[in-house]
C-alpha cells in the first residue's frame, strides 16, 4: 500500500481519521468479515481508526436487555480475534461515550424531517410495522453523531449505507454553515468484497436469517453450516455439469481457499468430476483453516474477561477524549455553556 488508499470513487490519503461500528449480534460471521472487518485490519497500517461497537444502535432491533452485554462481548472478542490492534486503533461500546447521544440530539437542529423519511432504509424497515419508533427515523442522525464526535475524514462502507453517509455529508454541510467551519465532509471507502450472499444463495448474509457462519466456529461446526449452502440451482444430478460462475459456494471459495485450487476446484465443476459436496468439504476446511489463529486468540481473551474489559475501558477513555473536545467546541458554537462542564 503507498501514501494513498485508492477507494473506488475516491482517494483517502494516508493518515486520514478513520471511524466504523458495528452493530451487536454477537459473534461476528463471515459477511462481517468479509464486509467490513478484514478492510479494517488493513486500515490500521496507515489510518487512525476509530471501531466502536454501536450498541445503541442496537436497541432498534428490540434485542432482550440480558442478552445486549453478552453480545457486545462477543464481538469485542472477534474484533481483536482478527487482528484489530488497541494499540493502533480505538476499540470502544458506543454507550461508555454518551456524548455520541448528545451531539446525536444537537444534529437535530439541521437535520429536516424530509431528509430522513428519503432514507431506502427507513421506508423499507417503517413499511413492516404498524407502530414505528421515532429512533426509526432518527437513526442515520445518531450514524452521523457517531462518525463527526471524532471529526473522521473517512468511513469504510458497503453499499447500503452509502445513502445514510451521505446525509452525514449533509448535516456536516448544514451544521457548518449555520454556526462556522468545524465538521469534515467524511469520504466513503469503498472495498471489500461487494455484497455477500448467504448460503441460501440468495439474501444478504445475516444471523437473524440463519444464512451464514460464525468466524470463531469450530471446524465441525462449519461443515454443518457449509453443507447446507445452495449450490448450482441447475445442477440437479452428480454427474450434471456445473457452472462456478453461478454458484455462491465457488464465490466463498474466492475468499477463502488457497488460490492455487480455484482452477482445478472450478474445472472439475464444469466437467461434473466433482460433485458438491466435495467441493463444500473444501470450502468448509479452507474456512476453518483460515480463522485457526482467531479461534486460539479468542479462546485467550474468554479466559481473561479482565482483559477485555480493560481493552474497551481504555478505548473508552481515547474516544471520550475526543468526544469531549468536540462537544466542548460544539456546545460553544451553539451557545450552550453547560454550567460545570469540565
């Protein structure tokens, strides 16, 4: 990697602030990974980043209160599992910063009603319920709180979050121009590897579908998982001939098996030399082969909840630094003093 990251449509110098989260579900599967978590280990060569594990933005999903903190540790665990640093990044639960909610609240005051009801996920998520919580709305007010609070330049995202990024873009704008200069427009990096279908071959990869695996899974685990993933729709017979550029179990192989086998493992489809479950015994090895490390790394940190705890606390403390000179700036701006603010 050079001085510059090359982002699809933009270019993200070295050294630019880097902010993600993600949501709580436990732990993290293999569209987090592919999506999201193998680009932000890469981005701590030459990126300050910021990962926060965005817990309150979890509460929209109507998740048990005495399954949250599990869940938030969890992932925390296959955060680190993969190679995210504390040292080199800031790793912190969105809810030990309360300052994210208050900036979240000040952004209301530019934000309108308009820009929100537009959101593709707000009409989608809003047309399944009968009664919709007004957090619904206001959720892409609190994303933008999230990445302004450390005044990040760049945001890793997939193409569903395009829209609410760019509504960040917009309160930045809309903020600056009311009370002076101070937010960035944050870039989008773009990357990793698109949109990952589940082993239904068809949705999004997602837990609440049951259509993924668990990156900490066991090996046998994984085959249990993998030998359930939809294949060729039209290779119906073993001897049939297959066709890899359509099956989603060729696409994970991309990924995850060892480069060299991609030709043999797709001719053999074709010639119909190897039938499909044979070739997800392979997928379902190389996976498990290739998270082997994160497993033993995750089986240290369980063994030391102190030390996780002690990870995030320290995150904790970095992010609120931050936060805090932020809102310090932004409460003046706006003319709230805040009497016995430190």
């Amino acid at each position: 990697m050079g001085d510059e990251m090359s982002t699809g449509e933009t270019t993200v110098p070295k050294g630019v602030r880097v902010f993600s989260g993600m949501q709580p579900s436990g732990e993290a599967h293999l569209g987090n990974y592919l999506g999201a978590l193998r680009q932000w280990v890469s981005l701590q060569d030459e990126h300050e980043c910021f990962f926060c594990i965005v817990d309150q933005h979890a509460i929209m999903g109507n998740v048990a209160p005495d399954e949250l903190p599990e869940r938030v540790l969890d992932l925390a665990v296959s955060f680190l599992a993969v190679g995210l640093d504390p040292e080199r990044s800031t790793i912190f639960v969105q809810s030990d910063v309360p300052e994210h909610t208050e900036l979240a609240w000040l952004f209301n005051a530019v934000t309108p009603v308009g820009n929100l009801e537009r959101m593709t996920q707000y009409k989608d998520k809003s047309a399944e319920l009968e009664s919709i919580p007004s957090g619904l709305l206001n959720y892409p007010i609190l994303q933008a709180a999230d990445i302004l609070l450390y005044r990040a330049g760049a945001v890793p995202v997939g193409e569903d979050q395009l829209q609410h990024l760019e509504l960040t873009r917009e309160i930045a704008r809309r903020w600056n121009a009311r009370y002076g200069e101070f937010f960035p427009e944050p870039e989008a990096i773009r990357g990793g590897a698109g949109r990952i279908l589940g082993l239904d071959g068809k949705a999004k990869m997602s837990k609440s579908l049951g259509n993924t695996v668990g990156i900490l899974a066991e090996p046998d685990e994984v085959w249990d998982r993998v030998r359930t993933a939809v294949t060729d729709p039209q290779r119906i017979r073993r001897d049939d001939p297959g066709r890899p550029e359509v099956c989603n179990v060729f696409s994970l192989h991309r990924h995850f098996t060892d480069p060299d086998r991609i030709p043999d493992i797709a001719g053999q489809c074709r010639a119909a030399t190897r039938g499909c479950v044979d070739c997800k015994r392979i997928l379902a090895d190389s996976i498990a082969d290739h998270f082997e490390e994160a497993r033993e790394r995750a089986a240290e940190l369980r063994a030391s909840p102190d030390l996780l705890r002690e990870i995030l606390d320290q995150g904790a403390r970095r992010a609120r630094t931050e936060a805090r000179a932020t809102l310090k700036e932004v409460r003046e701006r706006m003319g709230i003093r805040g009497r016995g603010r430190g």
